[in-house]
C-alpha cells in the first residue's frame, strides 16, 4: 500500500493546534472497511460535473453538491449526459458485489466513480467529503479505492428534549452530524416528567400545560437541599415542525425512532390529564429530576387515549419502529390500585411487573396492527417479553443478551459506554454532568455483540446507540460538546468491521474531524489529550514526587506557581512545598489538549507512609492511605479518584513522622453528599503516642476554619497542642442513615480526601 501525506494544519482558533502530517489512509471515521490510497490525486473543479443514472437519488445529488459549496465553495453542475472526464459518477449497482447500504468509491486522476445501493452512494458522498484537501488553493482529493458497507442497520444517536429543550435548528444539526458519520437511527425522546414535547391535535393539553414547567433544579440533583429556578421552562415542536425534521432526516438517510414514555416517566402527561392516574392527583410537570410514583393507570380509558397518541405519532414518522419507554416505572401505584390488583387476577399474571408486560403486549400488538413495531428499555423483559417487540438494552448488556437469544431484535446501549451524558474527562474544570465516567476510548472499545451470545443469534443484535440525557446539558452548546468526539467512536463501533478498528489509528484521525468541528463553529472536548498527574511518596525526603502521565506521542509541559516558565516533563517533580502545578499535554511543545492543575498542600502528614485499620472500601480506595497526605483535599464534582471510602465503618489513620513533631491543627477535607448516603463524620479524635503502642488522647477543640465551605464539601477544623512521634486521627463514621434520608436503614458511606495536619 503506498502511504500518500498530506500536510494538514488548521487555524489556530482557541487553542494552539495539534498539527500533524496527515496520512490520508487515515483520515475517514468510521474507518471503511477496505480502503488503499495512492500518491497521485484528483482536483475537483469548477468544470468538475456530477453525472448520475436514473435510479441515483436526487436528494443525494444535491446532498453532494450542498456539501461541496459549504466545504469548498465550489458550484458543481449535476447532469444525466455521460461524459468521459473530470466527473463524478454515480453508478446504482444492486449486484451481489456490494453489500445493501454498501458503495464502491474509486477515485481516480481523472474521474470520481460511486458505485453503491439504497443508502450506498449517501455513504460513499460521507467518505468523500472527508477526503477532500485544500492545498495551495487546490481543492484534492487522493486517487483512493474503497469498498465499504456497515457492520450494523442500527447506528443511532437519540436526544433527550424534555429535559431541556433544543430547537429544529438544533435537532436538524445533530442530524447533519450523525450523517457525517453514517449514523442512521436518531431516536428523539419526546416525552418524559419534565415535558411533553409533541404537538398531539386531539390531546391540545399535553402541549398547552404538559410542555411547560415552573422552574428547573440548579446543580446536582444528589446535592440537598434542592434549589430551584423558578422561570417557566418549556417548549415543543408542531406536527408542521415534525414532519419539516422528519423530511430532512429522510434525505440524509436517517430514520427517526419517536419515543413516547409509558407507563412512568408521564408526569407532564398527568399534570395535563390527571384522569389517565390510578390516584386523583393533581400532577405537576416535574422541576427536577428522577423517577416518579405516578405512572399511566392501566384502564381503558387509557389505552384509548395512547391509541390516539400513537395514531398520530404513527403518522408522522414513517420509519418502522415506534420507541415507548417502559423504563423506570414504580409499582407502588399499582399495588395500591385495587383496579390494578382485580386486572392482575383477571387475566392471572403474577404481579406487577407481569402487569406491565400485559399493559406493554397491548401496545406492541396495537403498533403492530398499524404496520408499526414497538421498541422499549430493557424493562419490558421484566414481566415477559411482550410478543414483536424489540429491546434497548441499557441497563448493562443482559437485556439486550436475553432478548436475543430469545429471539427478539435488540439495540445496545449500556450505561457503561453509551452514555454521553456522562463524564468525559476527570478534570476537576469539567461542566456538571450526570456522572460516570466515560472516556472516548472506552466508547471506542464497545463490543456491541455480548462474547456469550452464539452465533446463529447475532443477527438479532441491530446495533448500538449513544444516549443524551440532558437533565445536566442546559444548551446545544453543552450538547455539542458531550457528544464530540464520542459519537464519531461509536459510529465506527456501528460500522466498521472489529478486524478494522483500531485505537491508535483513529485518535491519529481525530486532530482533522476536529478542525473540521472549528471551521463548522462545533464545540467539542480535546479530552483525549488529557493528562493525568500521580503523586507518589517522595523516598528521598519530605512532600511527594508528582507523576505525569501524557497519552501515546505526546509530552507535558508544566509550569509551577507563579513562575510562568514552561517546562517539558522529563521526570518526576519532587513538590516540598504548597503550589499549584499547571500542565498541559504537548506536541513538539505546542499545547494539544486542556490545562489541569495539581493543588498540592504541604503539610507535615505530606507523603507520611500513614497506616489506615481498618483499610477503605475496595470500591473506593484509589491510591490506598497515601492519598490522605498526597496533598490533595479532594475536586468537586467528586468522581472517586481522590477520595477514600468507609462503609459504616470509623476511619482510624496512624502516622509516624520518626521524631518527635509539634502538631498545632488537623483538618478534615471530607464530603457530605447525602443523596449519594454519604454522610458528615462525627467529632474527630486525635491521639498522641511515643513508642506506636499505647496512646493517649490529645485534647482537640473545634474552630470555624475560615475557609468557605463548597456543599459537599466539608472541612472540619481542630485546634490541638501536642508534641509525638506518632499520631493517631479517628474520622468516625456517621453510623445507619437515618428515616427521612435516601438510604435511610443503610449503613452511610463516610468519604476523606485529605487529613491535614500542621
Ligand atoms: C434510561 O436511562 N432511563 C433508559
């Protein structure tokens, strides 16, 4: 294969460039599947013309000839006539040679040849517009042959708009980049407790008092007590806006999967028709978030007015699936119905969950009887899979698994990889998200088809979808940049075949989707370039030794204090003293990626080999003692890695500074985030000893520290007068959550960053 370099460097925007020499064998996401790229190229041309045959869509012709004009300004004219060079030609070829949905791309000197069927030439267009280079004000692209078809029918991207609402601008631009992509499926999720988001004509109040609510929770939705915004947030889309979205999905080849929720996650439908509850009501469009009691009472009544509902829907959205929710429905309603209970008996289901099945088997079977099938969240499996209906499997992989290897169609996308609304980077600079911790990497690495599903029952496994949920993504921005880059990883987990991923490969391919992202004012997280510092205890005196770890080709650069020296990390940095380390990750020693800074607090406990009795928790006991005197107290939104974990039980941490040590004052850096059962500590204990065996207490006496106190964060702050070689501090743990509390009857966790003492 001969390797052909094309020196790409984009404008320096906002963050200096991560230049590199770009090989074009390695520029297309998702990665084609068999793909050889010569040294000679082809000039696209005012004179360049398009020619296609009679089953070419016209949408994809002027798809193609948009595209062109935005990305190079060029006008291409687009003709039937055959004509021998200096084309693009558009071949419909539904042989066996080219998969369904697949197309041939040969790109030579003289010509562009796309050979392809169904969504194929679409496809082909995608690969082509991301090969296409400016250099010296040509316009190139390089002679290249590709033979591509996608590994799943299934590539989707869904949206949450309850949560917060995103316009038609907005909803046609997350198209146009899922279609960039070749992502196909773009499930919408329209209707949940914080709104309804639809346009239903028969139903005018779902939209009139369902679509509005009186305020929105500010920050985390575990931080107590609530805080609210109290302005009326809300918003919807016509049936005119609709079927506007839906005709623009089409001619990018994008099928729209609706989601109407039921039977929970419905309070904006029960604030607007509270008769459709099994209790009187009233009902409120939530203001925060979460799971509700309050879910569809199973009557008739009900089934009549969801038939109605999806009456319309089904009209609207000519694809084949129709999402209803099913996820997150509470029981307690129904156990306290005796409607509900007498329905159970009736027709002799075993509980509840067997309940749902029945309420969701009615649906799947109506949806059916208008062409339509029913996809739902891996609830649906609870009480029996419901005949017909297809699986999303989000709770981990098994219900996806389950339903397959019964027999029924299931999307995957599992909390673990498929969720953009989690986390990206752990960088303390992060913008509030959900939670979790979801790196661009760890998308890439998803295997859609679960190791133990046999063979014969891959089929059944459609695809994968990334999710964003929006309850922490208050604009498009925010969306924007919580899908960047992660979607462009999981749109080649749906296409590309395993055998031709590759990690390295594609973060090479990245730094040009990214100046692409610039040029088309795309926000996006340069997460990938992240550093991660590790302190470690300094062998060789007092304070630690700070790490820097950078990614694959890549070099830190740091700087400390106020001294604005930048420095290339050769070694670990000995800290001795409390300063702040700047660091970014570097290339050739531009900045490529965001700074993090290391707050490091010197304290006589800094880098002590601190003993713990009893150890952490083993789920969070990153770092083990030593993160107690790394000199860090501890990040919000706290993500794990600097804190210490005790279960119900005291943190007991014994020091020993080998000589006799003047202690003035212990502080306590630890969280109080109760909605999480992490709860205060009670009054700290400290104990002087000489020989490390008997101790005796040392009096402590509380003072305010001064400090502001950022919930969760705490600090507790002990003035105490002693002079020991070893010293023991007990953080006792707040014992059983009390009534009242989420966990209530649970042990609480009790959660330490730092014990500092000086
Ligand atoms: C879900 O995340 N509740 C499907």
């Amino acid at each position: 294969m001969i390797r052909f370099l094309l020196f790409t460097c984009a404008l320096l925007t906002l963050l200096p460039h991560y230049c590199v020499a770009q090989n074009a064998n390695v520029v297309i996401i998702p990665q084609p599947n068999l793909m050889v790229v010569q040294q000679t190229t082809f000039e696209l041309s005012p004179a360049t013309v398009i020619v296609y045959d009679k089953k070419t869509s016209k949408k994809d012709i002027s798809h193609l000839q948009k595209q062109i004009q935005r990305e190079t300004g060029l006008t291409l004219k687009a003709t039937k006539k055959r004509k021998p060079e200096n084309v693009i030609r558009f071949v419909t070829d539904y042989s066996i040679t080219i998969p369904d949905n697949g197309y041939q791309l040969f790109v030579r000197n003289n010509e562009i040849e796309i050979r392809g069927n169904f969504a194929g030439h679409f496809y082909a267009i995608q690969s082509l517009l991301q090969l296409i280079r400016k250099e010296n004000s040509k316009i190139l692209i390089p002679v290249t042959n590709i033979m591509d078809h996608p590994r799943f029918p299934w590539r989707g991207m869904h949206l949450d708009v309850v949560r917060h609402f995103f316009g038609k601008q907005d909803v046609k631009n997350y198209l146009s980049w899922m279609a960039r992509y070749k992502m196909n499926v773009f499930h919408w999720h329209l209707t949940d407790d914080q709104g309804w988001r639809i346009e239903i004509k028969k139903w005018p109040r779902l939209t009139s008092v369902g679509a509005y609510r009186n305020g929105t929770l500010k920050g985390h939705y575990t931080e107590s007590p609530d805080v609210y915004d109290t302005s009326r947030y809300g918003g919807f889309y016509t049936q005119n806006d609709i079927r506007e979205i839906v005709r623009y999905a089409d001619s990018l080849h994008i099928t729209i999967v609706p989601e109407i929720e039921m039977p929970g996650h419905v309070s904006a439908l029960l604030a607007a028709y509270p008769e459709l509850a099994c209790t009187p009501g009233p009902f409120e469009v939530q203001r925060t978030w979460g799971v509700f009691d309050d879910v569809l009472c199973p009557s008739e009544k009900t089934f009549s007015f969801l038939q109605d509902v999806l009456d319309e829907v089904c009209k609207l959205f000519p694809g084949k699936y129709i999402h209803i929710g099913g996820d997150e429905a509470p029981k307690v309603r129904w156990k306290n119905s005796t409607y509900c209970q007498s329905l159970i008996k009736q027709h002799q289901l075993k509980d509840e969950n067997g309940l749902q099945s029945w309420f969701v088997q009615r649906i799947v079977n109506y949806l059916q009887s208008k062409g339509k099938r029913a996809i739902g969240w891996d609830e649906i499996l609870d009480g029996g899979l419901a005949k017909g209906a297809a699986v999303m499997s989000w709770r981990g992989e098994q219900g996806g698994l389950d339903a397959a290897l019964a027999g029924h169609y299931a999307v995957m996308t599992p909390g673990s990889h498929c969720y953009f609304d989690h986390y990206q980077s752990a960088y303390p600079t992060e913008p509030l998200a959900f939670g979790g911790y979801t790196t661009v990497e760890k998308v890439y690495s998803y295997e859609p088809v679960p190791k133990i599903l046999p063979k014969e029952k891959h089929e059944y496994i459609l695809g994968t979808q990334g999710n964003v949920w929006t309850e922490y993504i208050p604009d498009f921005s925010q969306v924007q940049y919580m899908i960047f880059p992660r979607m462009l990883a999981l749109a080649e987990v749906g296409w590309t075949q395993p055998g031709n991923k590759n990690w390295t490969m594609f973060k090479e391919k990245l730094p040009i989707h990214f100046s692409w992202m610039e040029r088309e004012g795309i926000r996006y997280s340069r997460a990938v370039y992240d550093l991660k510092f590790i302190p470690k205890p300094n062998p060789n005196g007092p304070g630690i030794l700070l790490h820097i770890e950078t990614p694959d080709g890549l070099q830190a650069q740091y700087r400390i204090g106020k001294d604005q020296t930048m420095r290339t990390y050769v070694e670990p940095i000995p800290l001795q003293e409390s300063a702040i380390v700047y660091a970014v990750s570097a290339k050739d020693e531009l900045p490529v990626g965001a700074y993090n800074t290391y707050n490091y607090w010197h304290h006589l406990g800094s880098g002590n080999a601190v003993t713990l009795t009893p150890p952490p928790h083993q789920q969070y006991s990153n770092g083990g003692a030593f993160t107690l005197t790394d000199g860090i107290t501890g990040n919000l939104p706290w993500k794990g890695s600097e804190w210490l974990g005790f279960l119900g039980e005291d943190l007991t941490a014994i020091y020993d500074f080998q000589k006799p040590t003047a202690i003035g004052s212990i502080r306590v850096v630890s969280l109080a985030d109760e909605g999480s059962w992490i709860h205060g500590h009670r009054p700290v204990q400290v104990f002087a000893s000489e020989d490390g065996l008997t101790y005796k207490a040392v009096r402590v006496k509380k003072v305010n520290s001064g400090f502001a106190q950022t919930p969760p964060l705490q600090e507790a702050f002990y003035q105490c007068q002693a002079t020991t070689r070893y010293l023991k501090v007990v953080v006792p743990n707040s014992g059983i959550i009390p009534d009242g509390k989420p966990g209530a009857g649970h042990r609480a966790w009790l959660f330490v960053s730092e014990i500092i003492i000086e």
